[in-house]
C-alpha cells in the first residue's frame, strides 16, 4: 500500500515538473508574450454531497466549485458544508464544520477550443469544526447515565493530490469529476478528545484518504476588450 502511494506521488511530481518546464520554455520563446488574462470563471457544485445528503439521514453537507483559466493553469477554490452523526460504541459521535480548499490545476489538453481539460492539480484543505461525542452507560448500582466530551473551534490541515476531467457539455453548462488523494492531516483544539473525522478530509486514523467528486459546472465568460 505504502509502495503504491509513493509511486503514485513520484508520478505526480515528475507530471508536475515536466508541465512547468514546458510552460517556462514557452514563455522564453516569446519575448513578446502578453500578460495572461483570464477568459472566465466556472462555479459549480459537488452532486455526491447533495446525494449524500439526501440519501443518508446520518450526513448533511454541501460543496461549491469554482476555477478561472490562466493559460493552462487553473487556480480553484472550494468551499463547503459538513455535518454527520455517527454510532459508536457505547455512544454517538458528531460533528459540524466547514473547510476550504486552495489550488491549482494544471491541463494536459493543449490547443483546445471549448477548453476541455484532463488535469493534475494540487490542493491544501483547511477545516475549522465542533465535534462531541456522548457516551451512555448502563450499570446495576447507577442506572442509565450519560456523559459527553466537546471539542469547539477543532482546527484541520492536509494536502492533496487531484486529477480529473472537466468536458463543455452544452454552451455554458460543464460537468466533470475530480479523484483525490488526501495525505498529511493535522489536528488542534482537539483537548478534550482525539478527533475521530475531519469535515473536508475524512477519518482521521486514515494518513491517506481517496476521495472523488462528480461536478456540474456553469461557465461564465469575461467580456473582452478588443
């Protein structure tokens, strides 16, 4: 397991390094390059959370997309919701939070009309959450009892690794999907307990997490000024 995700990272930077070369040797080919603007901006929202949401009555959350092209690199940004009941034992575990997610991607499609992209990317997450777990206890000399363990304003940081398509569907109207690799989490604020999950990543005894995402974007276009 560890072997593949090496590999699969050595792969990543390798794609990573040989697309920023390229990039900087094409830039150095043009001495008269005009400063890339970008052509527009794609919002979108994540149809697996609001699936989720709807299916399990254990899980509530939201994510919203966006990205703008510069070139062949695409800054993004997410931002979303997360909320979710768990059974545990001898109790239940809960949290509510929201996170944000930072980066860029990069598009192997080169010379593209409609703009459709097969990227790599790189991603850094960030969680802000509550989360409390409540224990019940049954016992001969005091009863039923309960007690309960809070942490408030838990922070959270990891890094990801993403690839994916993004395919113009109809004018305006895009749909893709992104695949992560979520490694590195880092928990504070947790004193009260060890966090069990993090909104935004996942389980926190997981060190490498897979995550995917089906999107619908909608485009919309700058206007030029010719």
């Amino acid at each position: 397991m560890l072997l593949s995700i090496f590999r699969y990272l050595l792969i990543n930077c390798l794609l990573f390094g040989l697309c920023i070369q390229n990039q900087a040797q094409d830039i150095r080919s043009d001495s008269t390059r005009k400063f890339i603007k970008p052509t527009g901006i794609r919002l979108g929202t994540d149809v697996i959370r609001l699936g989720q949401t709807i299916a399990k009555s254990s899980f509530s959350g939201w994510e919203l997309n966006a990205d703008t092209d510069l070139g062949r690199y695409y800054p993004t940004l997410d931002y979303g919701r997360w909320t979710r009941d768990t059974p545990i034992e001898n109790g239940t575990y809960s949290n509510d939070g929201r996170y944000i997610r930072l980066g860029v991607d990069i598009n192997f499609l080169k010379n593209d009309p409609d703009k459709n992209m097969f990227f790599f990317g790189i991603r850094y997450g960030r969680s802000i959450f509550d989360e409390q777990v409540v224990y019940d206890y049954s016992t001969i000399d005091f009863g039923d009892y309960k007690k309960n363990a809070v942490n408030t304003n838990a922070k959270a940081g990891w890094i990801e690794l993403t690839t994916g398509l993004r395919v113009k569907i109809w004018k305006q109207f895009w749909m893709g999907y992104t695949a992560r690799l979520k490694f590195l989490p880092t928990v504070s604020g947790n004193d009260a307990f060890e966090t069990y999950e993090i909104p935004g990543y996942g389980l926190t005894y997981k060190n490498t997490y897979w995550g995917f995402n089906y999107q619908v974007f909608w485009r919309i276009p700058f206007k030029s000024n010719k």
